[in-house]
C-alpha cells in the first residue's frame, strides 16, 4: 500500500454515521485502501461523547493512512436545524483533528461530487456508487451508503486534483 503524499481521506459528514474512505494511487490508478462507517447512538452517550467518538476516530484514520489531504462534503440544510447543528458540530471535530495535523481540508458539493464520478452533475445515488465500484475495481458497491459517499469524496479529490 502506498500511502503518503497522493493519499486523500474522504468524509461524508454525519452525527449518527460518518462515512469515510481512504483512496491512494498505485501505478496512476486510483485504489481505495479502506472504507467504513463511524456509527455513534444516543446509547453510546450525550453529544460531548459521541462527537469525541468521531474525533477519535477520524484521528485513528490519518495515524493509520497519513492522508495529504481530506475532502469532505460541503454542507446544506434547508429544513430540519437540530440535525443541521448536529452534524455541523461533527464537521467541526472532523476539521479540527485534519487542522491537528496540519492536512488541508477541501470541501465539495454533491453536485460537484456527482460531476467528478460519473461526469453528470445530475447523476443519482445508485450511479454514483456503480462508478465508484468501476473506477476503483472493486468487487462490489461498499456498504453501507455512508461509507460509498466517503469513497466518492476522496474519488471526487483525486479526480478535480487531476484535472488542474
């Protein structure tokens, strides 16, 4: 595995599940390393807890990849503000523990996102994940959804940092 300088970890922002993904590059060609979903319930306990779970977590991931970089969705709500804040305090620690060390952190729109993978802005989430499994050869789409999103983040990254 080479991990290092082309390394990006993608987040898909959440307060109960977080998605993320680890792509590198291998001879040119996009290879993803890991996926996953960070799950925190009200059982695993009050907010102060569940966001330090995140935070850990996303920790334990750069230790493990050292990411160059980590590409996250750029958020926006328009209805319900209790998930909205919710979820804006678990992008806060997920930006924090990258600023810990030093990572830059790029923020995409998931039309931005969609445009990047399967050449459609317009493109729906079953497409998105089919050309995710394709580019990156994988044997079948990642599971759960969170943790194809966070693929699709750090695909999106790889692929924007081609085209400049």
């Amino acid at each position: 595995m080479n991990t290092g300088n082309e390394t990006v970890l993608g987040i898909d922002p959440g307060f109960a599940r977080c998605g993320y993904g680890v792509v590198g590059k291998e001879k040119n060609t996009p290879v993803a390393y890991e996926w996953g979903c960070i799950e925190t319930t009200p059982k695993t306990g009050d907010t102060p807890v569940r966001l330090l779970s995140i935070y850990d977590s996303i920790e334990n991931l750069i230790r493990t990849y050292a990411p160059a970089c980590l590409a996250c969705e750029k958020l926006f709500f328009s209805r319900n503000t209790t998930t909205a804040m919710q979820v804006s305090e678990a992008k806060g620690v997920i930006i924090l523990a990258a600023a810990k060390h030093q990572i830059p952190v790029f923020e995409y729109t998931p039309k931005q996102v969609k445009l990047a993978i399967t050449g459609s802005g317009l493109a729906d989430k079953k497409q998105i994940q089919m050309m995710i499994t394709r580019l990156l050869r994988l044997s079948e789409i990642p599971q759960p959804d969170d943790a194809a999103d966070g693929l699709a983040l750090a695909l999106c990254h790889v692929n924007w940092m081609r085209m400049r």
